[in-house]
C-alpha cells in the first residue's frame, strides 16, 4: 500500500500559519491576488481553492438566511451586563453560521461583519440598537466576550472570523456619508479607540470595516489610523473590508479623489484589504485596481499584504487544510471541532433556552413602586393587555428571521390561561373620506386600494403611530398594511413596515382647512383620487384632502379594558424600522404621541398600570415616570420575549438588566447630534453634569440590597500597579434578587478636564434573603491613563481618584479614595506645538493636516481660537513660524495672546495672504519676549484659515498630530 503524498505545505495543519501563508502567497499569480481584494473572491483551482465571500450578518443571530434562532438585539445583550452569556449567545450563533456554511459553502462565508463596536454617544443615532453601551470599556467587555464566542474556543482554528463595525467615530445616519466627525486627541483616545482595542487585543475578532463618515476631514476608509493603530493591538494578520459602496463614495460623494484607481489605491496603501463593491462582480474592483497597478499608483508589495490578510483570515478558519489528515497521529488535537455541526443545531432547544435567558436578563425595572410588580397569579382574576406592541415581535434590519414568535400577550395567557386575559391593541381605527364626498378610501377583493362610495369595513384602517411623524395603515379588511408596490400601486398587502426602503408608512397632515392630506414617507408623494377612483400618487399640488372619520377611539377602548381588570399591562415602543434605523436618524426622544396618550388613559382608568417599553433606544418618558408604579424596559428581545417578559412580571426572576446607557428627560439634553466632542459638550454620563431620567447602570430590584465594609489593600498605587477593592453586599430583602455591583473611580485633580465618573469594573451577584457576599474587584493604574495632548501618549497623572461602588453611575453607596503615584505633566515649550495638541477651542474643527496624516485646526467663524494650557514663554524666540493655509479670498490674521483670546497680551502676529486649499505656507512673525507659564491663545481673524503647527522653523513643517 503507498503512502499519500504529503500536502503542500499551506494545507499541513502541523506547520506554524505564517510559514503556510507565505507558502500559499508564493504559489498565487498577481491576477490571482487582485482577485482575493473583493467581498466575493473568485476560485483558484488550479491550487483547489475554493471561491469565499466575506459578510455574513450574524449581530444578534444569523440574519438574511432564512429562520434561525433571533436573540435580543445587541443593545439587549449589552443590557444584560452578563458578559459570560454574552459568550453563549456568540457560540450560539458561530454554530447557527456554521450550519448554514456547511449547507451552502459559496452563498454563506464565515467572516461575520459582528460585533458593533461604536459608543452609543447620542440616543438618536438611528443605529442604536446595533451597539452596546455609551461607555467604552463596557462596550469593550461585552464586544469581546460576543467576538469570543463567535470566533470559538479551539485554539487553532476560528469558528468564524468576527468583524469589529464601524471604524471609526460613527453615531449619525444624516449625511453619513459626508459629514466629518468632529474628533480632538482626547476623544479620539480616551473614548473612541478602546471600544475598537478591547476586542483586537483579546482575540476576539480578526477584522475590521471602516465607516461610511469622514473623520477630522478625511473618509474613514483613508484613515492612517488603521495601520498606525489597529494593526497595531495585535501580532496577527488582521483583515480590513470596507463597508458596502464605500469605495465609489471616496469619489462619488466624498470626492477625496477624481477617478475610481486612484480612490482604491489610496485604500489599499491605507490599509483596505477587501472591497465591498458593485454586489457579487469584482470584475469593476479588479480593473480598478489592476489601472492602479499599471499608473505605479501601488506596488506588488501591497496587494502581496492585502491579499496576505484575506488568505490568513481563511487559513484561520480551516479552509485549507488538508482533508485526508483531519488529525495526525502526532498532533490529535488538530482536527476540525467545527467540520461536522448537527444541522439540527439551527434554532435547537439549548438556543431557544439561550434565548430566552438572554431576553430575561436583558430586561430593566425602571421604577417600582406601590407593590403593583411582581403580579400574584394566584389573586389575579382578570389582567388587560394593552398595546401595539402586546401581541407582535418587530425584527430590525439586521435581525434573522423569526421561526416563531412569543409576543408579552402569548407569555401572560401561559401563565394565566385565556380566560383571565383581556387583549386590546389600542390603537385608532379610521376611515378616510374624501373632503367634501360621500366616497372613501376602499380596499377592495383584490388588496388594491381606490375610492368607492359604500362605507364599511372595506373603508377602516388601524393606524400606528411609531413617532416622527410616521403612521402605517392596516386594512381592517386584510389585516394587512398598506404599501406602494414597484408599479406605484397602492395595496394592502403586506405584514407591516419591513425592507430596506420602508414602503408602509405614512404622515397625515392636517390643512388650515381643518382636512388631512396622506403622504408616502418613502417617496414624499401624496394620495391622489382621480374621478374614477383611482388612487395614485402625486405631487403636493395634487394631492386629495381627506377628512377622518374616527370608527374606533383606541385609547378609550383600552381603558375600558383596563377598568374591567385587576391590573393593566401596556406594552409600547418603536418599530425598529421606522422613525430611528440605518440611513435615518430620530429627530427627539418622546414616545409616539398616540403611544403617550394610550399609557395615560390606561393609567386614569387602572392605578394598577405596569409599562413596558420594548425599543431599540432610549425614550423620554417624564410623565409616565411622575405617575405610573412601575416601568420596564428592555430591547426587543427576540422570539423568547414574551415568555421572559412574564417570567419578570410574575416574579419567577428578578429583573437583572441594568442600562448601558444614559435615559434623558428632553432632546434639550442633549447636544447637537453630528458634535462628537463629548469633553467639550458634556455628553454621555462621563461628562453629563445634569440629573438624567435614568442614569447609566440603573436597574431596580424586587428586593433590597445593602453594602458595607468598602476597604483598599491600599491607600496608594504606583503607576505600574493596583489595588484590589473589596466590600460586602447583602440582601435585605425577603426575595432572591440579582445585582450588579458597579465600580467608578474619578480623578480629583487633573491638568485637564475629567469625566465625573468612570466605570472601572462590575461583577453580577445573585443574593438569597439575608445573604452577604464580599466582592473584590481590581483596579490598574494603568487603566487610569489620560491622552496627554502635549506629548502624545498616555499618561498616569499623579493624583488622588475617588473610588465608588454602587447601583448605577448615580447611586453610589460607598466611596473612598485613593493616591496614584503616577506623573506630573510638565509645562510645554513653545518651540513646537502641533495644532491638534490643544487644550480648548471656539469655532474650530480638525483636518487633514499638511502630511495628508495628522490633523489641522480649521477656523470656522472670525474670532475662532485655540487655546494651549500650561506653555512656558521663557523659551520664546524673536521669531516665530506657522505652517499655515488661507483658504479664504481675502488676507487674514492669526494672533498670539496670552491668557485671554481677546484682552490678553500680544505677542505676535502672522499676516497670511490667500493660498488656496491644498496650499501650505510658513508664515513668519516676530514675538514680544515674554516669561512664565501661561495659556497661549491662537486667535484666528476670519474662517477657513488652517494652521497645522506652530514653532521655529526648524520644528515647524509638518507638526499635525496623529489625531
């Protein structure tokens, strides 16, 4: 019997990766390798490689491919602050993914473009519920723990290869595309970066898509910070794709650049690996890239790196291994745990149970009062249910699709049986007449809608209002919304909102003559009635008015309900797909005004009224919190949510879900949504110095808990070391409960302006009655650090922190605090000062900066200015250099004061004549000799002036930061 021929060494499982990488790498022709930098990368068979495609959506299940288990969204499972179920979750959907590889390898890849990573910085991002947490540590944690259990527990093989979204500095949907995300050294590494490092540094995911946005001026997809600093966190081979049309937007929208191969040079030489263009045909990426090539716009050497990054992703995954040796004798451990899943594991029991102690865990008790929660099963003899979202599960964009759904109402009729349920949707019912007619908005046999003059059933429609001035409407006759079909054919026929132009919803807009015209919010096109009652859209100078004829008052009919019970539970919140998603983001944060009116009259009829919200963000809800004896709230939680909301609602569990991010009481809290500055604006519960609806971290119990003996192991801290904290938490209470224990610390003194409060560390208690326990959690030094802007990098101030343990951000029980020896910043000298290294800023932005790396101060306003703290003018020189651009058309000035931007002493002045945008001049002033340590304000005399550095002129040229 022969032996078989060994494999070529890029199959041998026994040899290290990179001598397999460079093995395969060698064998590959140029053509070959430019065909591996597209989403869909073709075959080679002549070395037996097959064809592979990176993005499968698995963000909280696998998405797209038909049923599979739907956990709760990832805001959900951030809420549940359980980063080991977090992990479960992740395993469970790299085996789902798994599954649906092995059953289409071509159509299903294993890179997964999960887990969301950017801090939930403002509510109103339309993306909301796709991240984890407005606090980048945490967002770290449960990123990492997610990314774990996607990549799998084998240590030489990935389940499948997680890709950390969106890099970077992306919280808005309005202009995503072509807005600047305004992003000073401070924000950029002490808020931004982390979130992203986390995971990189754990191993927990392997590749990265930049965002659609500009940062600082520049598309993120050109970012020097991709190889400055991602590529950085990690010693393997880390795969960057771009995001869906980034590419054309460098050139299209963005115009950083004339024509398609130099747009894809310059990503490729940023570090862009894989472009996600033109759906499935990489025949347009690979000519661009190939004229590239040809124009010496890039060289071999780096589409030999591009492509290194693709094929080590997919070594990593056990692609090419050699299948005749799944495990060798002398390495047993080698075989691929993942080659032979159970396609039975797809929506298996474990997952279902998986899902709905996810869903359980991720929902927060909100407030408490008056002992309307838990409900007692046994004393109840009748419980309304009330709402829009009582007897419906609502799937975002990235959501799987449901095998089955268990809505709050089919949860509480398990447990208490039909015929103590009382169910009403509360929502109006309308028929639309015609202004001044007897003929109305009809649905006729076919589902078509037209004009007809009988009323009747035929002519009522449920409407749901989902806030920002968007209402679907559902055929009472069909039981089906209405939608404008490819034609532009009004029927009633579909489930409801859904697809990635929402085609179902509606503004009903009220005229001066007291009627209503019906506008499509997809097209902004409005119903129009023709003499044979034909319905069609039109322009606003056509449409029809229509006067409501109110058949059913929703919110009176749900407090008659409610006033027939013993309780009431209203179940409201959003539909991921409307009013707040991707490409849109929410202009307020009020609940839906029919949704608000619904609670109310609930409430009035039932003192005994429980709220639950299920959305996908924070809602403002001031009235309901003044008046209602409890709130929950979670995300919308997947096909087990309804069982999980009842086993919150009877009891059997105690609420463990604890916010990830701040609840405000008004829009008029917040900054202005494209302001990512969260030091200057005071943003997010870091810097917030107002009282929030609800603070980040909070979530109430069922029962008490009381904490005691905080103690340090020490009282300083060098550096390089840390402190063990410790304390003793009991449960007061006569129930089990489940807390979560949170760590702050805060910097008392600092150069620099620092957050409030800092989450440091967290752990999850589950408590008997009378039951202590003592925790301890670490705190380092290290993780104490600041970006220093005056030296570019971090640093551990010498200072003392006050360190706080308690039940949210806001309400700490203990605190002490503690000295860290770390260092003392020193005073700047003026002989070179990058323009990013400010300290504070009026009307300034950042951007590109004269090496096409760092960043420069842009003047927005005449008055603008930047201020430098702590800068010793013993040192100044007679004279002095600005690398400088006057982008305006007429000459300008920027002036040098100390300690005021208006009154301060002058020192010098640079007279700057126009030079257009792209062109850089050093400028010359002479300086009025000064001593001490002061602020030194840059004071701009018109917009569109650009200063890159300042500093003698040997220092000068080319000082923008990293930033």
């Amino acid at each position: 019997m022969s032996t078989p021929a060994p494999p070529p060494p890029f199959r041998d499982v026994t040899r290290p990766l990179g001598e397999r990488l460079d093995d395969l790498l060698g064998r590959l022709t140029t053509e070959e390798k430019l065909a591996l930098l597209h989403q869909h990368q073709a075959p080679v068979h002549r070395l037996g490689l097959d064809s592979f495609r990176t993005g499968t959506e698995a963000l909280h299940g696998v998405a797209w491919l038909g049923p599979a288990t739907v956990f709760p969204q990832a805001l959900g499972l951030a809420t549940t602050w359980h980063p080991e179920l977090v992990r479960a979750v992740g395993s469970a959907v790299g085996d789902e993914v798994r599954v649906f590889h092995q059953k289409d390898p071509a159509g299903v890849g294993l890179n997964v473009w999960a887990p969301v990573v950017n801090p939930l910085r403002d509510p109103r991002w339309g993306r909301n519920e796709e991240g984890y947490s407005e606090d980048p540590w945490l967002t770290g944690v449960i990123a990492t723990a997610y990314g774990h259990g996607l990549a799998g527990d084998d240590p030489g093989r990935l389940k499948t290869a997680p890709t950390l979204k969106h890099f970077l500095a992306y919280n808005n949907e309005t202009d995503r595309c072509t807005t600047s995300s305004n992003l000073p050294p401070r924000v950029l590494h002490e808020y931004e970066l982390p979130a992203f490092r986390a995971p990189i540094e754990a191993g927990a995911a392997v590749a990265v898509m930049p965002s659609y946005n500009l940062v600082n001026g520049r598309p993120a997809h050109l970012s020097p910070l991709i190889n400055d600093a991602i590529r950085s966190w990690t010693d393997d081979e880390l795969l960057v794709v771009s995001d869906a049309g980034a590419p054309a937007n460098l050139v299209d929208l963005q115009r950083a650049y004339t024509d398609r191969p130099t747009a894809y040079a310059a990503a490729l030489k940023a570090g862009v690996d894989s472009f996600t263009q033109d759906d499935n045909d990489a025949g347009p990426s690979i000519r661009h890239l190939t004229e590239a090539l040809d124009r010496g716009l890039i060289t071999l050497a780096d589409i030999d790196a591009a492509a290194k990054h693709a094929l080590a992703i997919r070594l990593r995954l056990g692609e090419f291994d050699q299948s005749q040796f799944p495990s060798p004798p002398h390495h047993p451990g080698l075989a691929d745990p993942y080659q032979t899943l159970e396609p039975d594991l797809v929506n298996c029991p474990a997952h279902r149970d998986l899902a709905h102690e996810a869903a359980r865990q991720s929902i927060v008790l909100l407030k408490h009062e008056c002992h309307v929660l838990p409900l007692d099963a046994a004393s109840i003899q009748r419980i309304a249910v009330i709402g829009p979202l009582a007897n419906t599960l609502t799937a975002d964009w990235y959501a799987g699709t449901l095998p089955y759904q268990v809505t709050a109402l089919d949860g509480i009729v398990e447990r208490l049986g039909q015929e103590r349920v009382e169910y009403c949707e509360g929502v109006d019912r309308i028929a639309l007449r015609i202004a001044g007619s007897a003929s109305w908005l009809s649905i006729g046999a076919d589902t078509v809608l037209r004009a007809e003059a009988d009323a009747g059933e035929h002519t009522w429609f449920d409407v749901f209002d989902w806030g920002g001035s968007a209402w679907a409407l559902r055929a009472v006759r069909t039981g089906r919304h209405l939608t404008v079909t490819e034609d532009g054919e009004l029927v009633a026929d579909q489930p409801g909102p859904n697809g990635w132009e929402v085609k179902q919803t509606f503004q009903l807009i009220e005229t001066a003559a007291g009627t209503t015209l019906v506008r499509q919010l997809n097209s902004g096109l409005y119903l129009h009635v023709d003499a044979t009652g034909t319905v069609t859209l039109a322009d606003p100078d056509e449409a029809t008015p229509f006067e409501i004829d109110l058949v059913i008052d929703g919110a009176a009919r749900a407090a008659e309900a409610a006033a027939r019970a013993d309780s009431a539970v209203v179940v409201v919140g959003n539909h991921p797909l409307v009013n707040g998603r991707e490409t849109e983001d929410r202009a307020d944060l009020d609940l839906p005004a029919a949704q608000d009116r619904l609670v109310r009259a609930v409430h009035q009829a039932n003192c005994r009224t429980v709220m639950v919200m299920s959305s996908s963000y924070p809602f403002s809800v001031d009235w309901a919190q003044r008046n209602l004896p409890a709130l929950l709230w979670s995300a919308h939680g997947g096909q087990e949510y309804g069982r999980a909301l009842a086993d919150i609602l009877f009891g059997d569990r105690d609420p463990a879900g604890r916010l990830p991010q701040t609840w405000y009481h008004s829009v008029a809290d917040l900054p202005d949504l494209l302001d990512y500055d969260i030091i200057a604006t005071d943003a997010t519960y870091l810097y917030y110095r107002g009282t929030p609806l609800y603070p980040f971290g909070h979530g109430l119990s069922y029962t008490t808990f009381a904490y005691s003996d905080l103690r340090l192991d020490a009282i300083t801290v060098p550096a390089d070391g840390e402190v063990e904290v410790s304390f003793t938490v009991t449960n007061t209470g006569s129930r089990p409960g489940q807390e979560v224990v949170q760590l702050y610390a805060h910097q008392q003194r600092s150069r620099v302006k620092q957050p409030l409060r800092q989450l440091r560390g967290f752990q999850r208690l589950s408590l008997n009655p009378g039951e202590s326990r003592q925790v301890a959690m670490r705190i380092t030094a290290a993780d104490l650090a600041g970006w220093d802007v005056t030296r570019d990098r971090p640093c551990v101030e010498a200072a003392r922190h006050s360190v706080m343990v308690g039940r949210s951000s806001t309400d700490i029980r203990l605190a002490t605090t503690i000295d860290v020896q770390g260092e003392r910043i020193p005073p700047r000298t003026m002989r070179r000062l990058a323009a990013s290294s400010f300290d504070q800023y009026c009307a300034m932005t950042l951007t590109p900066g004269s090496d096409d790396r760092g960043d420069a101060a842009l003047s927005l306003d005449p008055g603008a200015w930047l201020a430098f703290d702590d800068v010793d003018l013993g040192s100044v020189v007679s004279k002095y250099t600005a690398r400088i651009a006057n982008q305006g058309t007429a000459p300008a000035t920027v002036e040098l004061r100390v300690d005021d931007p208006m009154h301060g002493d002058l020192l010098g002045v640079f007279r700057v004549p126009p030079t257009g945008r792209g062109t850089w001049i050093d400028a010359e002033c002479d300086l009025v000799a000064a001593g001490g340590v002061h602020t030194l304000f840059v004071v701009f005399s018109a917009a569109d002036l650009v200063l890159d550095g300042l500093g003698e002129a040997q220092y000068c040229q080319g000082t923008g930061g990293t930033g």
